[in-house]
C-alpha cells in the first residue's frame, strides 16, 4: 500500500533550509515519492502551529523509511539540523 511522508516544520535558518530541500528533493524522488502538497496555504486548527507543511506519496512505508535512512537524505538532514524545527511521520494509506 502507499504511504504519506507528513513534515510539519518551521524553518529558522534560511539559507540551509534550501540546501536541505534540494538534496531532500533528489532523495524521495530517487525513491518513489511525489509531493503532494509543499508549502503552500495551511489553516492550524489544533496543536502547534508550523508554517511550511509538505506531504509525499510514496509506494509504500518501506520506500518512505528507506528514503529517510538513505545517504542523500541523511547528507540533505545535515542541512536541516540546526535550520528548523520539523516533525516527520510516515503513514500508510488507506486502500481504495
């Protein structure tokens, strides 16, 4: 079944950031994933707000995991560490 990648994220270090989502970009592209929502206008209804949402289709939970433990992924964290304050969950779709 596919699977969501949910990132809920403020940045505060700009110039990082962009590196991130370029090499972040390459990585879930070299695994599957399509973005399906990156940035664009949110409205926060419960919990913590963070401005910069992205959600990504990908084959499966597995191809999500084996994305984020990937070497371009990890160099693109390396980026983001220190540049932003980010939640990440990967969730199984529903079938149908």
């Amino acid at each position: 079944m596919t699977a969501l990648w949910i990132a809920h994220v403020t940045v505060t270090n700009e110039e990082p950031y962009k590196k991130y989502a370029a090499l972040a970009t390459q990585a879930i592209a070299a695994h599957g994933g399509v973005f399906l929502a990156r940035g664009g206008r949110c409205v926060q209804l419960e919990g913590p707000e963070r401005p910069r949402n992205v959600v990504a289709r990908f084959p499966s939970v597995e191809a999500a995991v084996e994305c984020y433990n990937s070497a371009l992924y990890q160099e693109a964290l390396g980026h983001a560490r220190g540049a932003a304050e980010r939640e990440l969950v990967v969730v199984e779709e529903l079938e149908g």
